[in-house]
C-alpha cells in the first residue's frame, strides 16, 4: 500500500526526535562524568599535646603592651649604660646551684625554670660587682601559680645574700632581703596599676640602687620605695622563686645597668 507523504514526514520527525533524545542524554553523560570533582581527601590532624598550666587568678582579657617611658626625674639622674644584654648571644650568665631547676637561651631571651616547690633559681649576670647605678629588664612568665615570683636580684654577694624586687603570678609587687639565710620582707606585696597580670605578658621592672636609698619602678612608673642597710654592694641578676607549685617559669629580655648622674658640686670663687 502506497504511504500518504504526511505518514512518510511524520515517521522521519519522530525518528529524528528519537535520535536527537539519544544525542543528548549520551551529551549529558559526558559532561556529568567529565565534570565532576572528586572529594579531596582529608588527612587527619595528629592531635597537638595538651599542656597544662597551674591554676591562676582569672585576668582581663584585655592585654596591652607594656607602655611609658621614664620619669623626667629618674631619666635626669641616669648617666650611660655600662652593660646591656638581649639575650641573642651567650654572654656568660653564671647559674646560682641553689636548688633544681635551669637556665636556657633561645629566641632572644634568657628563660630560668625551678622544678621544686618552696625554692629558687637565680642567674647572675656577668657585670662586675656595683654598689649604685639603675637596672632594668623586661620579664615574662610563662609557667606559674599562687605566690610564684619572677625579677631582679641585686647586691648579691659570694653567700648568695640578695636583695629580690619580684612579681607574682598573681600580678603582685614585692621586695625582700635575704641576710644570714633568713628572708626578710621590706615591702610586702602590693598591687600596683603599672602592672600587667597574667601569663605571657611582658612587664618592665626597674631599680635605682642609691647607697641605702633604693626606688622601684614598673613599666617606667614608680612605685615605692625604701631604705636598707644591711648589704653594701655586689652582683646583679635574674630570679625565679616556686612557693606552692613544683615548677615556676619565666623568660627575660633586654637587660641593661646604667650608671647614675654624679651631681656636680659647685664651689665657691673668690
């Protein structure tokens, strides 16, 4: 039987309808197999060791660098400085063997640890023996509790008697004496606004030593002072001291002596 044309063109539509549908899903494969991104595949993080850190008397969460400079009245009576340490190089620092613990240099600052409670470690600097000049040194704890102190030792002499200017852990100011093996307190702990408490935070401590006369400054503000007669001269350095807690920290930067103004006395002329 002889097809109409219209059956002849509608049999060629849906065969070229068929063929494009064939077409284009075999497009669709491609392209969804060309295309797509495999899922990277993820290392697991070996886990970072867990440090632990005493418990401390919560602070701020506001942490400013220490700032200011020193008053006119202590800058007008520094003369030049005469020893200066950043600690980038090995200067000589003599260990004090005065119970267990230890002393390190690394990126630039000198680190003292003691590993018993109720104990102290000191460096000393190696600066000749000095009776009067101004010290300073930046100090920052890294491991500490309670009544844990970190500072300056001064007029040490070959008995290891001293004086310390020391901060505490708890962000406290305090001065003591140690003659004959007993430790005496001159200035018992004070808290001070010039002080930045908490872990890792720098704060800047000073001394003018002065015959018996001592001033004791903090961030470049002063803030108390005292008298004492009891050691002439001697060695300076660097101390950490444990109370409770079995190991005390704390890390030092740029220490340096000045010597002090001689105030020029004026004679008479004839």
């Amino acid at each position: 039987m002889m097809k109409s044309k219209f059956t002849v063109r509608v049999h060629r539509q849906r065969a070229a309808i068929a063929v494009l549908v064939a077409v284009t899903g075999l497009v669709g494969c491609i392209n969804a197999d060309t295309l797509s991104t495999p899922s990277p595949s993820v290392t697991p993080l070996t886990p970072s060791p867990t440090i632990f850190f005493p418990t401390l008397i919560s602070t701020s969460t506001i942490t400013p660098a220490p700032t200011g400079s020193p008053t006119p009245d202590l800058a007008a009576g520094l003369g030049e400085v005469t020893f200066m340490d950043d600690f980038r190089i090995e200067r000589g620092w003599i260990p004090a063997e005065l119970s267990q613990g230890g002393v390190s240099l690394s990126d630039g600052r000198l680190t003292l640890a003691v590993r018993q409670s109720n104990s102290l470690f000191m460096a000393i600097s190696p600066a000749d023996p000095i009776q009067n000049a101004y010290l300073e040194v930046e100090v920052r704890p890294d491991l500490c509790s309670s009544n844990d102190e970190f500072g300056l030792a001064f007029r040490i002499n070959e008995n290891f008697e001293h004086y310390r200017f020391t901060l505490t852990c708890q962000g406290e100011a305090r001065v003591v004496g140690v003659v004959e093996g007993s430790e005496r307190v001159l200035i018992a702990n004070i808290n001070s606004t010039a002080i930045f408490p908490g872990l890792f935070l720098s704060n800047r401590l000073g001394v003018l030593m002065d015959g018996d006369n001592f001033r004791f400054f903090i961030n470049g503000e002063e803030v108390f002072s005292d008298r004492d007669l009891s050691l002439i001269n001697g060695n300076v350095g660097l101390v950490v001291r444990a109370r409770q807690s079995g190991q005390t920290t704390a890390s030092f930067d740029n220490f340096l002596i000045r010597r002090l103004q001689q105030i020029p006395v004026s004679t008479a002329t004839e």
